[in-house]
C-alpha cells in the first residue's frame, strides 16, 4: 500500500485509507504506537487499559480464590490414599 506525506500544520502526516482504519478500529483522536527499527517504521494502535470497577474486581478475586480453595481441598483429598 502506497501513501504520502502531506503537511499537517507545521507537521507532516500520512492519511490512513478508511479501510485500515475500519479493519484496525481507529477514529480520529486514537492512540497508536510508532515502533523505529531498522527497516523501517512499523505503526500499531495502542490497546486500552481495561480496569475493571471494584465491585466487578471484587467478585474476580473472590471467584479465582474459590477455585483455589476447590484445588486445594481437591489435592487434599487425592493425596489421603497416597502410601508414603
């Protein structure tokens, strides 16, 4: 894909084609990442932090340590007929 560099102000810009910026969910004011390397320079939209509310975290935690403690008593259980 073939595109130029246009002035933005006193920047100089490319424009993506809507088709890019549909296929990679990007609107105006989207955050993307320029990564420099050797052969080039290689663009990539940033991902969202994604925070969960307290309460929604809460019921994570509780739900993960439940499933811990079946584990647990599971391991317990299996490891009773064990000989030493």
């Amino acid at each position: 894909m073939k595109a130029k560099i246009i002035k933005i102000g006193n920047s100089r810009g490319i424009r993506l084609p809507k088709k890019l910026l549909s296929l990679y969910n990007l609107t105006e004011g989207s955050d993307v990442e320029i990564e420099q390397n050797r052969d080039g320079l290689f663009l990539k939209p940033m991902q969202p932090e994604y925070t969960l509310p307290w309460e929604e975290a809460y019921q994570q935690m509780a739900a993960e340590q439940e499933e811990i403690l079946e584990w647990e008593e599971w391991h317990a259980s299996d490891q009773d007929g064990i000989d030493d």
